[in-house]
C-alpha cells in the first residue's frame, strides 16, 4: 500500500498525545489579548480535546499522528 500523504495545514494545528487522543489549541488567540483579564488570557493557553465527531476526518488529514 502507498503511503499516505500528511495534510500539511493540519498537522501544524493539530497533535497526537501519547494515548493516541487529537488536541488542538483553543481560537481567539491571536491580537486584541492585552484587553482580557488574565484569568481569561489563561485559558486559551490550555490544548483541548477535538470533538468526537471530528475526529474519524481529522485523523485522515495527519495519517501518521504529531507529537
């Protein structure tokens, strides 16, 4: 069988823990944070579990897993 090919844009967002979960970094991070508290601020540093119902196609898209 050929090897698969990695979709590039998400294996840059997207990683695999050791138990073989999808985590992704939370939105909203990117300008405009110097106005949030930073108990706010620090909640977008956390990496999240993606959705079970995303996760069958998101695994498709980084064939081999990120670590």
């Amino acid at each position: 069988m050929p090897k698969l090919k990695t979709h590039k844009a998400a294996a840059k967002r997207l990683k695999t823990t050791g138990t073989g979960k999808i985590v992704r970094m939370k939105g909203l991070r990117g300008h405009l944070r110097r106005n949030r508290a930073p108990r706010a601020k620090a909640l977008y540093d956390k990496m999240i579990e993606v959705s079970p119902a995303d996760e069958k196609r998101l695994r498709r898209l980084i064939p081999y897993g990120t670590s």
